[in-house]
C-alpha cells in the first residue's frame, strides 16, 4: 500500500504526493539483464490507472495514447547512477521532488494559488522487481485525481486544467482517511478534511523546514483552533518555483 510521506506525528507532508510503500530492503544489483526491458516510460506518457493499482509500488503496463482514456500522466523521470535503497521512501521522494515539482508546473501552466489548492496528485512509482533486478534505477511521478477511491478520468484532448479560483469541487483540494494516512481527493467525494483559504509565508527566502513546519501550525492553529486537521507547508523545490502557500484543513462530516 501506499502512504504519504510524514514529516511530524501531526500532519502530512508538503506537497500532493503519494508515496510508494517499502519494496525491498536492499538495492538491486546495478548489472542489467538480457530480456527485461528497463526502460521508464516517456514524459508525458499517459497510463489507464484504476486506483487499486495506483497503489501499488510499480506500474508494469505499457503507456496508452494520450488520446484514449486514461488516468495519469507521466510529470517526470528521475534515473540514478547507483540503484536506491527501494525502501527508503522517504529519500526516494526528496530526490525526486525537484524534478516532479517543475513537471508539474509545466503541465498545469497555473498560478501557484490554482495549483496549490487542487486536487490533483503526484503519484511516484518505481520499477517492477524483475526491472530493478535486470538494472532499472530510476522513479516516474504521475499525476492523477483521485475523487473517494476512484482516479478521474484525465482530458484527452489536451493536458489537465485547473481553471479559475474558486475551484469547482471536482477539482478544489480535499482529505480523506484516517490519522497519520491522510490522502488527497477532490472535495467533490467523501473526505474528512476540507482545506480553508491559503496562507503565505511573506519573505523571498525560504526559512527552512522546521521553521515553515512551525510558523504553518501557529497560523493554521490560530484560525481553526480545535477544528484543525492537518496541514501542509512548501518544500523547498516548491518554494523556489514560486508554490509558497500553506494551506490548513479543517474537520468535516463529509
């Protein structure tokens, strides 16, 4: 299963990501092997996900045409000289972010304030495990809308948009799970978690994480106060490509 990346016992992480559950304990041995093709699937590529497989590690399916129906496209590719700790989610996805963030933002063409309060999602997926055997060292960051435990049908005749603030529902920014698991899903679907208008950190320079962490939770917590849910702060990647909102959730019946 997948579980977002956790940066304190409180919240989730900064940006829409969803992150691959351990895999393997030990790298894969960087020899390839004759008769696995390793390659990564192209940017931009597109890929028929429900959403039982969008949690999965890997993504062994060949892309579909952008023109079909599908669910996610491809942001990023991101390959390594050495082969990764697989389990290491964690470093996986901070070695990754600066490419997926800029993909992201190339895809959308939005304003960071649009992109930032959207429902849409990273997804990052690593090789399957006879890739990684026969050499693959690389991870691919999706992107895909899930609405509840369905991933939405993405535009076939052009990429995703997110259109002007206020977001319609389908696309605005919602939670849902339980404590410590909380995913990201359109608000439009079951969640327990609504997003409250965004905040911004003023400044040019990026304070650093547990300053932004802390500055986040006394801001979120002054306006919601005992209806804070979680909340969401800008990585640095994020932070210099101009998405430096915050943004706070509030608790709902939903």
């Amino acid at each position: 299963m997948r579980r977002p990346l956790r940066a304190t016992a409180l919240v989730a992480a900064a940006l829409s990501v969803a992150l691959i559950a351990p895999v393997s304990s030990t790298a894969s041995a960087d020899a390839p092997r004759r008769g696995v093709d390793t390659a990564p699937p192209a940017e931009g590529s597109c890929h028929d996900l429900t959403y039982a497989e969008g949690l999965n590690a890997a993504d062994p399916d060949p892309a579909v045409d952008c023109t079909e129906a599908h669910t996610s496209v491809t942001l990023a590719v991101v390959k390594f000289a050495k082969a990764p700790d697989w389990s290491d989610v964690g470093a996986l996805y901070r070695r990754s972010q600066e490419k997926c963030v800029r993909g992201e933002i190339l895809v959308f063409g939005a304003e960071p304030k649009a992109l930032q309060s959207s429902a849409y999602s990273e997804w990052l997926f690593v090789p399957s495990k006879a890739q990684r055997d026969a050499g693959a060292k690389w991870v691919r960051c999706d992107i895909a809308l899930a609405e509840g435990k369905t991933l939405q049908p993405l535009p076939t005749d052009g990429p995703p948009q997110l259109g002007p603030l206020p977001l319609d529902d389908s696309l605005a920014r919602c939670r849902a799970g339980k404590p410590l698991g909380f995913l990201v899903v359109a608000c439009s679907g079951p969640h327990t978690q609504g997003a409250a208008p965004l905040i911004k950190r003023p400044g040019g320079t990026y304070p650093g994480t547990k300053r932004m962490h802390a500055w986040t939770y006394q801001r979120c917590h002054a306006k919601l106060g005992r209806s804070l849910g979680v909340y969401e702060w800008p990585t640095k990647p994020m932070w210099r490509h101009g998405l430096r909102f915050s943004t706070c959730f509030r608790k709902t019946r939903s």
